[in-house]
C-alpha cells in the first residue's frame, strides 16, 4: 500500500495525565489507522495511486469525498504525533518564538488567539497555526480539512495543529474541550515545530 500508518515516537502512555493511554491507543490505533486503510483502498486502481499525498492534497476539490476525508485525517494525524512529546510545554524558543512574538505581540497573545480558534470550531475540526507567505496566521478547519487543501478558506504550510474532534479528548475530558486544550500546551514540542518552521 501506498500509505502507511506511521510509529509513534513515543509510547501510548507517554503522554500521562495530560491525555490518557486508552485514548491514545484507539485514536492512533483505530483512528489514524482507519484513515490510512481507507485512504489507500479509496486510490487503488486509479491514477492518485502513484502520487505524493501533497499532491493528491492540494488539489482535493477535483479527488473523491473518500481521499478529502481519509487524506486529510492520515496527514493531520501525521503531523499532530510529531508535534507531542512527553517532554514538551513551556513557552516556545529559537526561530519560532522570534516569529510569534513579532505577529503576535507575546506568546500569552498568541496562546489565546489559538485557544479561541480551537475552542470555537463548531463540531469536529483542527485549529492551526499557518505559514502564509512568510506570515504567521491562526486558521481552524472542519473535519479532516487542512490549510495543504485547495479548498480550505487560508491556504498555507501547516506549523502545528490540534485535534478538536471529540475522539481525541472525551474519554478523559467528556465535554470540556477547554481542558484539553489547556493540556495540549503541556506536550507542544517546541524542538520539532522549529524543524518544521526552518523547512518554509
């Protein structure tokens, strides 16, 4: 198959308490797992088979509801592990701090512009902070949709994202997505998201 579902750089539990094992294993395991087998089965026998998933992304609005959905959550997913280590938080340093304090005026700035974006995503979706031309931008999307797509309202590179479908939180938040979110700051890998900054 084309695609494959990638290993976690860390164990299930690794993330304790801030997101709980179970949760973990079924949302890598089962969900990530379901968007990679379902996205290799929606381009078998057809031309996508053959095509970097930047490519099938970029032009989704011409790719079946299948590849949309299922592209977008493999590479979502792809990219969220990255940006979580047990050994994460804080305040971000190097490249990408220079730049958020510069747009944003501060990180608190910015850290509650983020929340808002994540917190008021309607239903199941992803908030992210985008690259747009050398500008730093904060966006949400609905679904598995992501700023890579054609027909995502800001269109840029992704830096870092978060997982607001209910999935990724209720075993252990229910429905206080605050909470989660104000977890997520505790994992945010700073190192990895200056990586992926440097590559713009």
């Amino acid at each position: 198959m084309p695609f494959e579902l990638p290993k976690l750089p860390y164990d299930y539990n690794a993330l304790e308490p801030y997101i709980d094992v179970t949760t973990m294993e079924i949302h890598h395991s089962k969900h990530h797992g379901a968007y990679t087998s379902n996205l290799n089965s929606a381009i078998l026998g057809t031309e996508l088979e053959n095509m970097s998933l930047d490519d099938i992304l970029k032009d989704i609005s011409k790719r079946p509801v299948a590849v949309r959905n299922n592209g977008g959550g493999y590479y979502n997913h792809n990219l969220f592990w990255t940006i979580l280590s047990p050994n994460g938080g804080g305040e971000p340093t190097g490249d990408i701090a220079k730049a958020i304090n510069s747009q944003f005026g501060s990180f608190a700035a910015f850290k509650e512009e983020f929340n808002k974006a994540a917190l008021s995503r309607f239903g199941s979706g992803w908030a992210w902070l985008v690259d747009v031309q050398g500008r730093l931008v904060i966006s949400s999307t609905p679904n598995q949709d992501n700023p890579k797509m054609d027909v995502a309202e800001l269109k840029g590179y992704p830096i870092f994202g978060i997982d607001v479908w209910e999935h990724a939180y209720y075993l252990k938040y229910q429905n206080r997505r605050n909470e989660y979110i104000a977890a997520f700051w505790s994992l945010i890998n700073w190192d990895e998201i200056n990586r992926r900054y440097s590559c713009i």
